[in-house]
C-alpha cells in the first residue's frame, strides 16, 4: 500500500524511502485526467505531515473568509427581508391614502356628522342589529362596559372599544367589541343622539327581518328579542307564523320523545312475578 504523506509547503507525496534518521526520499505526486500519479524525480525532505500543513496566516485567513461569508449572507438576507419590509408598508400607505381621499371624496355630511358626535360623547343610546336586537342607553347601559362578574362580583374595568370602519364609498360602521381590548368579537351597532332616533332605525331592521321571514328568505324571527324593544311594532302575521312554527316544533317533540320512549320500554327486561 502507498505511503502517501504531505510536504510542509503542501504538496501530496508517495514516501519512496528512507535517505536516513532526519530525511526521507519523496517523489511528488501529480494529477493526469482525473488520476493522481507519482511523476517528477525523486527529492529529499526533512518533514512530512499525515495531512497537508496549513500556516497560521493560511488558517487566519480561511477563517477570515468563512466569517465573511456568513456575515455577508446575514446582511444580504436582513436587506431583503427589510426591502420586503418597505415595499409592504408603502403598499399599506397608498392603500390606506387611496380609501382615505375616496372616502373623502365620497362620504356625505350625516356619515361625517355622526363621527363627529361619536367623537364628541354626544351618543346617547345604541341600537344593535340582528338575531338579538337591542337599544340600550350609552353611558347608562352595561353593554358599553367591560364588566367583570366572576364569582358574582360587579367590577367595572373600563369602558368596551367601539371601532369605526370606513369603507371606499363614504360610508361608515360602527362595531361594539366583546372586552375593552378589541378581543371577544363584534357586534355591528348605531350610535344615535335619541331613543326615538335608535327606535326609527330599530323597526326599520325589524321591518326588513319580517319581510324576509315571511317571504321564507329567512329561516327564523326572534319574536321575543324584537319584544323587548320598547315601542318596536312586529306585523301580528309575523308573530302568528312564528308561534305556529313553536307549536309544531312542540308537537314534532313530543312525537320524538314518545318514540324514544317506546323504544326504550320495548327494550326493558320483563321481570318475573313473584309466585304465590
């Protein structure tokens, strides 16, 4: 088997043999398409190394590259995540400024109105739509509050975000938020400076539902929710139908049940009488 070893100028060398105690005799080893081959005439040397010596300059500087290598890939990466950082926001902003001018361009002087008198605590009652409406009074009613009631104590701790969205054809919604915090959901709501004013807007929806209902383009009308509501007016053919739909789900109930029984007293074990 070769003895292949290494100068300690780098070059690969096959050990020809011994020249004495302190020098070998070494014949230089070359590559010649593709295959390395002991070429060149024989020299003496007074070292070899198992693998090719490297310089303290040699190493310093090879790891000096490596570093750079590796930094210079952690700012390339950094400079393409910040690019994609600032053409995101600049997106963002000309959105954002786009919907601003066309809501500008758009809105009417009652959507600006009523922001205003949001803005300036001149709300005194909110009306909330659909499957439970509601009209409560804004500073009075607990909905506005984020209230906390666990283990049956009443600890207020601060009033419920209200969130304004505007949209590109000038129009603005307003949303109630579960918890203070924006958390928990939403609920679409109408701020107005008046009961009457909530009212209005609350048989306008309950007018709205009640056509739906009947047309059998809403599957449902909660009669008692709209109820509640001081003054709402709800069509008697409306709350005929409704309760009619309660009687018949009572009666499909009752049927169901009778039958589960049936099938259970079916299934029961006879006991045997007692003998005389």
């Amino acid at each position: 088997m070769a003895d292949i070893k290494y100068t300690d100028d780098g070059k690969k060398v096959l050990v020809v043999g011994k020249l004495n105690a302190q020098q070998t005799i070494v014949q230089e080893i070359f590559v010649s398409a593709g295959q390395e081959i002991p070429s060149g005439e024989n020299f003496v040397v007074k070292s070899l190394h198992d693998a090719p010596a490297e310089s303290w300059k040699e190493k310093n500087l090879r790891e000096l590259e490596a570093r750079y290598d590796r930094s210079r890939k952690e700012l390339e990466s950094q400079i393409e995540q910040q690019a994609r950082r600032l053409t995101t926001i600049k997106e963002k902003a000309k959105h954002h400024a786009d919907a601003l001018f066309k809501f500008v361009e758009s809105s009417d002087a009652g959507q600006l109105d009523l922001l205003k008198k949001v803005v300036s605590g001149q709300i005194t009652h909110v009306f909330i739509s659909g499957y439970s409406p509601e009209i409560f009074e804004w500073e009075q009613g607990s909905k506005a509050y984020d209230v906390d009631t666990y283990h049956g104590r009443m600890q207020i701790d601060g009033i419920k975000l209200l969130s304004v969205y505007g949209y590109s054809d000038g129009n603005l919604t307003y949303r109630l938020h579960t918890y203070r915090d924006g958390s928990g959901g939403s609920d679409q709501v109408f701020p107005v400076c008046s009961y009457a004013e909530a009212l209005t807007l609350a048989q306008a929806e309950c007018d709205t539902q009640a056509a739906a209902y009947l047309s059998d383009k809403r599957g449902s009308f909660s009669v008692s929710s709209w109820q509640k509501i001081e003054g709402i007016v709800i069509p008697a053919v409306v709350i005929e139908k409704s309760e009619a739909e309660a009687d018949a789900n009572r009666v499909n109930r009752i049927d169901k049940l009778k039958k589960e029984l049936a099938d259970l007293e079916s299934k029961a074990p006879i006991k045997a009488k007692p003998s005389a």
